[in-house]
C-alpha cells in the first residue's frame, strides 16, 4: 500500500471528528466532472463528488479512529448516492458529498443502518420530484482496496464503485409502498435543491 504523505495525515487528522469532515466536504464546491478522485486527489483539486466524497471521507475517518466505511444507496429513475458511515455510542451517522442539500450528514443517532437508509427518503429525489431511493447495501471497508492505493492514487478509482455495482442490497419499500409514492412539493423541491451546481 502506498502511503499518504506526512502532511496529507496531518490534514485528515485536523478533521478531527465525524462532523469535522463534513464541515471540510460542506466547504469545497461539488464536484460535477465524470472522475472517481482518490482521497489524495481531492484533497489536491479541493473539488468531490458523492462517490469521491464517500472515499474521502472513509481515509479521513480511518486517521481519526473509525474504520474505513462506505455504504451504498440505490435508486431508480436517478444516481446511487454514496455515503461514509461510522458508529459511535452503538448508533449509525454518515458523512456525505451532494448536489442535493439534505442528503449530506446524518448524526449518530440512528441505531440500525436500516434507520439510517431511510432517513435519506424523503430528500432523495429526482428532476421530476419522484422519490427515488429504493435499496442500501451493507457498508464496505475500503482497506480491501489497499494494495490498489485507494487513497493515494493518481488515476480515477473506478474500481470501488464497480465494486459497489456488484455487492448485495436490501430493498427499503415494498411494491404496494412504490405504487403509493407521490411527488414531492415544490417548497421541498425548492429547499433540496438550493445551491445545486450545474454544468455550464
């Protein structure tokens, strides 16, 4: 495993906490090219997307004391979303990169990755106002990724979402539960999608 310089650990060590390194992820603009940075990477581009989000947030959680955690949310009609988890007083949080506001950080205080999962729903959507989160998967230790140099890598990592592509997820709704969905209110729309960044 190639290792991350001295000044890049000290950078992901004054993160600090769960919340620290999302005040970081909150702070960069969202990163809008087709590219799968290393934590390296988006540390020197300052730019991340939801899935080079997640992988950073992961390096920066392993030098604060957790494990390297990634878990999967999967939808229809729109793009998986890709969170950091970590558990802290036996309850679940996340840590996330979006264009959407309220699928960012989810504190610890879900007690199932269930619960967590789903607190995602009602902020989960599409251009059309459909829901549209429908499946998570368990969450993924990205140190498995170690002798591909995850974190310091200069080429994109495709490798962890095509790993993501293929790993079991468990649904969250049933069938009668999708056919009773209804769009979301144009207030819920206008608030989850302030300060969305879109291609020039």
């Amino acid at each position: 495993m190639e290792s991350l310089t001295a000044s890049e650990i000290r950078f992901l060590k004054s993160l600090k906490s769960p919340h620290g390194i999302q005040k970081f992820l909150d702070k960069i603009p969202y990163h809008l090219a087709d590219t799968a940075f290393s934590p390296r990477k988006v540390i020197e581009h300052q730019t991340a997307h939801c899935l080079e989000g997640a992988i950073f947030a992961a390096a920066a959680l392993r030098y604060n004391g957790y494990p390297p955690l990634i878990l999967d949310l999967e939808a229809v009609n729109d793009t998986d979303h890709v969170i950091a988890v970590f558990k802290q007083d036996d309850a679940w949080g996340a840590i996330a990169s979006s264009n959407y506001a309220g699928c960012r950080f989810r504190p610890p205080v879900h007690r199932t990755l269930r619960e967590l999962a789903i607190s995602y729903f009602n902020d989960y959507f599409n251009k059309r106002k459909e829901r549209t989160l429908r499946n998570f998967s368990k969450p993924v230790n990205l140190s498995r990724f170690d002798k591909q140099n995850w974190m310091t890598s200069d080429d994109d990592i495709w490798f962890v979402a095509e790993h993501l592509l293929y790993i079991p997820h468990t649904k969250l709704l049933t069938t009668q539960m999708e056919r009773n969905l209804t769009r979301i209110d144009d207030r819920s729309f206008s608030a989850g999608t302030y300060g969305l960044r879109k291609k020039k």
